[in-house]
C-alpha cells in the first residue's frame, strides 16, 4: 500500500454535510475540485517565485535591509530593483546607491541588485516576475501603496504585489528620515547598515 505522507490528506476531507467526499469548495470558489487535483495544491506550486523590491534606495537603510531579508527567506529569487530617475535630486548618486545595496546585499545568494527606469510592470515582465514586494510602515503609507498596487495589477494582472512589515523599531524609519538627520548633524547610528554610514559621513561634512 502506498505511503501517505502529511501532504496527502485526501481521505480526511468531508463534503459539506460532515460525511466522505470531496471536499468543501474554499475561499468562495464555487467549484469543487476532483479528488486527482488536490494533492497538486495540497503538495504546494513548485515553480520559484521570483520577486521584484523596487525603490530609490536614497539610501538603503535597516528598514529596507529588514525587508530584504524576509524576501529573502519568503521567494527563491529576490531582485532589489533601483529606480533610475528620480523625479527628486537624489543625495546619493544611482552608483552609489547600488554600491551600497550591492555591499549589504552581499549575505544572501539569492539577492540580486539591479537598475530600472520606465514602468515597473514593463521591467518585472522581462526579469518574468511573478511578485512586487513593497514594505508598509504605517497607516500612512497604506493609501499610496494601495494606489499603485492597483495600478500595478490593472496595468499586469498576472503579477502580484505583496506587503511586508518591517519589524517594529524600523516602523518608523524612512531615507528622508535618516538623510535630514545626517543634514543637522544628529546620529544615524543604528539606523542605516555601516557601510551606509561611512558614506554620510563622506558626503555630509
Ligand atoms: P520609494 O521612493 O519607492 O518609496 P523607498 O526607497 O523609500 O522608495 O522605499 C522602497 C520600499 O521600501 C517602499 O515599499 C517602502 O515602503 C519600503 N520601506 C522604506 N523604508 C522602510 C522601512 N523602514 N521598513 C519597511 N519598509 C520600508
């Protein structure tokens, strides 16, 4: 007799009334799927999930890296996508920028960092994304954030945007934040990566 193994539970469904049967259609799908297409869903997709972190990384902080991290750990592929043409004067030059990110990249093998200009759905569908992560700090990002997503999914259905939080000490933090600060000539210790902050220190004297 084959091996049941803990993915394939078929037997333990129960159609609507409680008895044997197929189980109960999910989620408000109408359909009930046969019984030979469950243990496909149960067992998971297999196909690697590549995701797109787009931003203008002005620069990089301890917030984005949280987020890198848990996209890291969440997708097989992680791509931290710079926006090239800021509609703002950037402090940090696009090479700079990437510098940075690609030094505090560096840990996670499945991380890559790249350039982009033009809409992001056009770069996510040649890099064939199926995922645009963005991190949410606040209520306040929510709005803007939800706006785009929208627009994202209207422009390209097949992709998906997903949100992640940062961990709450970085809920608060932002790149203007931390550039305004460095300005005044108060400590960002603690709240850009290292490399970042020997870069502030070079430019902002
Ligand atoms: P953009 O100008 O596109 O908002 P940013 O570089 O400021 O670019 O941010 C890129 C993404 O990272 C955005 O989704 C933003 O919400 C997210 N992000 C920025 N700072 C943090 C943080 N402290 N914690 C979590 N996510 C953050």
């Amino acid at each position: 007799m084959p091996q049941k193994t803990q993915l394939d539970n078929r037997s333990q469904h129960t159609s609507a009334d409680g008895g044997p049967g197929p189980p109960a259609p999910i989620f408000g799908l109408t359909e009930t799927r046969s019984e030979l297409e469950w243990p496909a869903i149960a067992g998971m997709p297999t196909k690697p999930i590549l995701a797109i972190y787009p931003g203008s990384f002005d620069p990089v902080t301890n917030g984005h890296l949280d987020l890198i991290e848990r996209g890291a750990k969440l997708f097989d592929r992680l791509i931290v996508a710079v926006l090239r043409n800021l509609d703002k004067d950037p402090l940090f030059t696009l090479t700079e920028r990437l510098e940075m990110l690609r030094e505090v990249a560096r840990p996670w093998e499945n991380v890559e960092v790249d350039v982009f200009d033009g809409l992001l759905v056009d770069y996510a569908r040649k890099r064939n994304a199926q995922v645009l992560l963005r991190g949410i700090r606040a209520i306040s990002d929510y709005e803007s954030e939800l706006q785009m997503a929208l627009m994202n999914r209207k422009l390209e259905p097949r992709i998906e945007t997903v949100f992640l939080m940062p961990a709450e000490s970085y809920s608060y933090l932002s790149s203007r934040l931390v550039r305004e600060i460095a300005r005044l000539g108060g400590p960002i210790h603690g709240l850009v990566p290292p490399a970042v902050e020997r870069r502030f220190r070079a430019k902002v004297r």
